[in-house]
C-alpha cells in the first residue's frame, strides 16, 4: 500500500478514530514501510508493506482493541512498581531468579525440542545444541560469578583522593525491554535476559510470535517458573509491539532485522532510552588460494547450511580468486552430500524456512542466477535445498541484501587487495570471515576492514566465546553482549567517591580567589598517580606536611 492510498483510507476513517490518530498512522506507514488504520470500531489492523529477514513478524493481519492497548501500559508500570520494591538489589534473589530458568529449561527440555520441531524442523540434537546448551551455559556463568562482578570496582587514586574511597558502583537501570528473534527463538530471546536478570532489572520479555509453537510456550512456562510482575511476558506482533514501544524503558534489547531496528531506535529516542541492536548484514567470508581448501570448504558449508541459512552471522557469501572456485564448489558439494546424505529433504539434520513469506522471498534472490549445486525446493514444507551460485554479479539482487537462507553465492576476486576493497564498499557487516595458511593475510583483512566480530579459519565460532562481546558495528548493530558483556550492558557504572573531611588546608588551591601558583599545584596533585598500598602509606605522612605547607603558602 503506497502513502497515497494510505491517505486515502485514513481520510474515509477519521471521523470514527480521530484525525490526529489517522494522521499519526500515515506517518508512521511513510516511516517504517507499513501501514496501520484504526477503523470505525476502534480497531487496528495491520498490513505489511515491506519485508524483513529476522526480529519481529510483518506478514500478518493482526486486531488490538483500545483496551489491549492499555494493558501494555499496565504491564509496564507493574514490572516498575515491583523493581522500586528493591527486590532485585538482592544477589540471592537474582540467582534464585537463574536457577528458576535453569529448572525451565531442563525440567521442559521435551517441550522446546517439540515446539523447535514444529517451527523450524530442528531435531533433539540441534534443538539441545544450539538453543538449550549455550543458555544453561551462559545462567552458570552468571550464577558462578553474580557475586563477583556486581562488587565495587576499586580504581586508581592520585594525591588529592589518596585517603578518600573512589569506585565504580554497578547499579541496574531499571525496567528494560528484550525482544527476540524467531531464527533461534529460546537461545537468543532468553542470552540477554539472563544478563538483565543478573544485573538485577525487571525485565519485559517479547518472543517473536513468527516461532509461534516456541513463543506460546515460553509464555506459558516463564509466569510458572520466574517472578510473574518482574519478569513478564509479552506474546504478540506487530500491534504489540507497537505499543510496548510507545512504553518508557530503562533500556531496550533487541535482535532482528535493520530495518526493524531502525523503528526500535526511532520509538526509544522519544524517551532518550539507550538500546543495543543486534541486526545482521551480509557477512562475507574470504577463502584464499593458500589456505587448506578441503577444511575451508568444510566449515563454510556448516556455517552457512545450519538452521537452513537462518543464522544472522551464516557466511553470506563467499569471496575467491577464480581460479579456485571449481575446487571450492565440488568441496561444498561432498560436504553437503557427507553431512546431509544423498536426498537432503529426507535428512532429520536440516531444517526448513521459517514461513511461506521468507520461502518466497528466497526464491526470488536465486532468479537468473548461475546455480551449480541445488536449486530444488518445495513450497508446501518450505524446504529449499542447499544452493551454490557460481560467478555471481555484484549488482545482482542476491548481493543486495542479507539471504538469510540456504543460498550461498561465489563472487570472484583476483587477490586481497580486491577482497578488501570490496568488504569495504559495502556496510559494516556482524561478522567476517578469512581462510588463509599465511598470518600476514589474516592480519591485513583484520586490520584493514570493520565488522562486529572476525574469525579466521572457521565460522560463527566466536560467537560460542563468552569472554569476547557479541555485536554489531555500523549497519550491522550497536552494543554487545554475552557472558560479562550482557551483564555491563544492563548495569549503569555508578561512579562513587566518599571524600575525607580531614585536611582541608589542601582544598585551598580550589577554591577563590585563584593564582598561576595555585594551578601549578593543582597540576602537581592531581597527575600524581598512587598505585601502590605502600606507596599511599609512605605518602600519608608527607601529605599531612604538604598540606601544612600549602596552608601557609595561601
């Protein structure tokens, strides 16, 4: 639906939902590439005009009544009032919290595997593997260490604050927002809001209702296991949303697409609400003509045919010098056939596209291009089959946006050089990948290009590394998370100072009236680090002389 016609119907509706509400709509359809029109019922229906790879849905029909609207409110101001308890400033009571989740996911891991299994055919193993495995990990992690890292952080001191206590307190911010992805619909959804757990915050937690079979179970399972009014679950799309995001938050954490990501940005800065938006982009992955072929070729292909493409840092494409991509090519094919079989369709490993709207939309990026491996699909199980594409076009519309899906196209590069310059051209993608036997070249494309994260020789497999943060930069993000990080990301770094009342003939050189000798002092005082206990015990004594002699001197 265009603006135009968007106007159109908005002008037939005005008298039964109020011109400023009509005329906020039609803004918000220019803004964000999808319309809303209340209608005469006090209603609103939705209707998607663009498309999105990841985050929240927006292919459906959605209704919200007036009185739904208010609940999100509601919802809101109840998770704030029961975090001004203080509830949460309690370490006990946020790894009660954790352990809580850990007993949701073990005691219905029949059930996520079930509900993985009808939303995106994962299997016991990969739904375990890749969804429940990495959270349990990152809830021991946070369990293991709450009481460590929620600890003042002592800092350096100079002369001026030598007997005074100086740290940095870690606080949470309140009330935030985590909304997740339908792609890996537990893990990703519930990573951060551990870390916001852990940080001690009440925490509004939005699935994505795309995974529908995964969303209604979360928001079954978590009123049972977690504190109902802290951490409350909202299942719903796009109307829901919506008004989630018309809610004041503390933060907001969201995974998904750019383009949704630009809308999330757009509703926090009306409350000056900062976010971290982990988007994606088209990660590229160089294979160098020195660099074993046989285990590049290997673990690009699990990278990119996992979850059936649907990975925010899959390889997106693959960037090689000609003269190897035959070679590359016929390794991918002996990859797939030895991880998948001779008929991936029947394989239990592989698993299929989320809905019809992404099925199609796939399709379309693989039109007139040169396929040589796969190519088939069927549209009744979403299933396409893993797909090469050989001497593909830069300008082609597979090089324009993220697949998102089992397609892996080969553009040819004649060296580094070229590989760098075109990684370049482009947006700052989530991820990017090297192979190559020779350091220098890995350290060149490190150091000369910008992406979220890097890995060489390998794909994905910072992600699994809790010590490194996980993010985007540019296009492809802002903020990170994991382990530690997701903790930092949901705490405010308190800066704290108790001052001293002794000595304060030292405090004479700030305050008026002022002199060049007093400057002068001043300077001396205060770029004079102590960061030794012994050092500050030797300094008490001459501090207390110093101070005498500064009386006297002002």
């Amino acid at each position: 639906m265009n603006f135009s016609a968007c106007c159109r119907s908005a002008s037939r509706v005005l008298q039964g939902a109020g011109r400023k509400a009509a005329l906020g709509y039609v803004f918000g359809a220019a803004c964000c590439h999808y319309f809303v029109l209340p209608d005469l019922r006090g209603r609103v229906h939705w209707h998607l005009d663009s498309t999105y790879t990841a985050g929240i849905s927006l292919d459906c029909l959605f209704c919200l009544t007036a009185s739904e609207m208010s609940n999100m409110k509601q919802i809101v101001d109840k998770a704030r009032k029961a975090f001004l308890t203080g509830k949460t400033q309690s370490i006990d009571f946020r790894i009660q919290q954790l352990q809580a989740m850990e007993r949701m996911l073990t005691e219905n891991e029949a059930g996520f595997v079930e509900a993985l299994k009808a939303d995106l055919h994962k299997n016991e193993c990969t739904a375990y593997s890749y969804e429940i495995m990495g959270l349990l990990g990152e809830i021991h992690l946070a369990i293991d260490n709450l009481t460590k890292w929620t600890e003042p952080k002592h800092v350096k001191k100079n002369i001026m604050t030598m007997r005074d206590e100086v740290y940095i307190k870690y606080e949470p911010l309140g009330v935030v927002l985590v909304i997740g992805a339908w792609n890996y619909p537990v893990v990703v959804l519930l990573q951060p809001v551990v870390g916001a757990i852990a940080a001690g915050n009440a925490v509004v937690i939005k699935p994505s209702e795309v995974s529908e079979n995964t969303a209604k179970l979360l928001e079954r399972l978590i009123p049972r296991y977690l504190d109902k009014e802290l951490y409350p679950i909202v299942n719903g799309g796009i109307p829901e949303t919506t008004q989630l995001l018309e809610q004041r938050f503390d933060h907001i954490f969201y995974t998904g697409s750019t383009g949704v990501g630009k809308i999330i940005m757009s509703a926090a800065a009306k409350f000056l609400t900062p976010v971290t938006l982990e988007l994606g982009g088209k990660s590229p992955c160089y294979i160098d003509k020195n660099c074993d072929i046989d285990i590049a070729s290997r673990r690009v292909t699990w990278g990119k045919f996992v979850n059936c493409g649907q990975t925010c840092i899959a390889p997106d494409y693959i960037l090689c010098d000609k003269s190897i991509q035959d070679k590359v090519v016929e390794k991918i094919k002996e990859t797939l056939k030895e991880f998948y079989g001779e008929d991936v369709k029947k394989s239990p490993d592989y698993e299929r596209i989320i809905n019809k709207r992404h099925f199609k939309r796939i399709l379309e990026l693989m039109e007139g291009q040169q396929i040589v491996h796969g190519g088939s699909y069927d549209e009744k199980t979403c299933y396409i089959e893993p797909t090469v594409l050989a001497d593909v076009n830069p300008e082609s519309k597979v090089m324009q946006e993220e697949i998102f899906g089992p397609v892996l196209p080969i553009v040819s590069v004649r060296n580094l050089d070229e590989a760098i310059q075109f990684i370049n051209q482009r947006e700052k993608p989530l991820a990017l990948y090297v192979f190559s036997k020779d350091k220098q070249v890995i350290k060149r494309m490190i150091s000369e290009t910008s992406s979220g994260g890097v890995t060489a020789n390998d794909v994905i497999m910072h992600f699994t590394v809790t010590e490194l943060p996980f993010g985007g930069v540019g296009h492809s993000g802002m903020g990170a998370y994991h382990g530690k990080h997701t903790f930092d990301t949901f705490s405010h770094k308190r800066a704290c100072l108790i001052k001293s009342l002794a000595m304060e003939g030292v405090n004479k050189i700030r305050y008026p009236p002022y002199s060049m000798k007093k400057v002068e002092w001043a300077k001396f005082l205060l770029t004079t680090k102590l960061s030794k206990k012994k050092l500050a015990l030797v300094l008490v004594p001459m501090f207390a002389i110093l101070a005498t002699v500064i009386m006297k001197l002002f």
